[in-house]
C-alpha cells in the first residue's frame, strides 16, 4: 500500500465536508448579524400600542403592540424611527444592544385647534359657547 492510496479517501471523503461546513459558517455569519431588537414603548401615562418602529432606509417595519411591546429583526448598526400621531419621532441607534425601551414625548406643535362644522357655517372649537340649542 502506498501514501497515495491512504491520502486519497480522506481526500476525497473528508475534503468536501469541510468545504460545505465553511461555506456554511460562512453564510450564517454574514446573517448572524441581524438579531431580533426587542423593547417596549411608552409615554408618561403607560404604554403605547401601535407605535410604528422602522428599520430606518429600509422596508422592515412592525408596531408595538397593546402593551408596548414591539419585536424587530434589524443589524447592530441600523438604526430604528419609532413614530405616532402627537409624538416626536425618535431615532435611536441600535449600537449592539438588543433591548431598547422608549419614552416617547409629546409634540405639542402638530397640536391644532380643532374646527367643527356646526351645519352651514364653521366655528372654532374655543368659539363656541353654547349648548346650539
């Protein structure tokens, strides 16, 4: 028996499965990169549902649920918008963390008087006096 005929079936057997397993490692560590960024979102009365929370420059977006909490698949590096109606927007960057919990604050300057139709005419909301009776 000669070295080659011993070389040969580990060649042979042993190569290819080594090859497959890097190029396994390999994809799996280009996608281990995302991770699932968890968190709960809230204002100074509680949680927040329906808060949506954006991948920003990208399509993946999801919302908080009835307590706030919201589940996002996202990299290390991205960065998140959380908005809703009457809140600023935030963006926060993830910065390898897979937790980030939020206190939204209130934007007081999308606040606008409300005008209401009272039939034929309109009236501002801080001009009516009256019960209309």
């Amino acid at each position: 028996m000669n070295n080659n005929s011993l070389f040969k079936p580990w060649v042979v057997q042993v190569l290819p499965k080594f090859y497959c397993l890097l190029f396994l490692f390999y994809l799996t560590e280009g996608y281990a990169q995302d991770k699932t960024i968890t968190g709960i979102v809230t204002d100074i009365n509680g949680a927040l549902p329906n808060v949506t929370v954006t991948v920003k420059n990208t399509g993946i977006t999801t919302f908080s649920d009835l307590n706030g909490i919201y589940f996002i698949i996202a990299s290390p590096t991205d960065v998140l918008l959380f908005s809703y109606i009457g809140y600023k927007t935030t963006e926060i960057t993830i910065n390898n963390r897979q937790t980030i919990n939020l206190l939204m604050q209130e934007d007081t300057s999308m606040l606008q008087e409300v005008t209401i139709n009272a039939g034929y005419y309109s009236v501002k909301d801080s001009e009516r006096t009256g019960t209309g009776i």
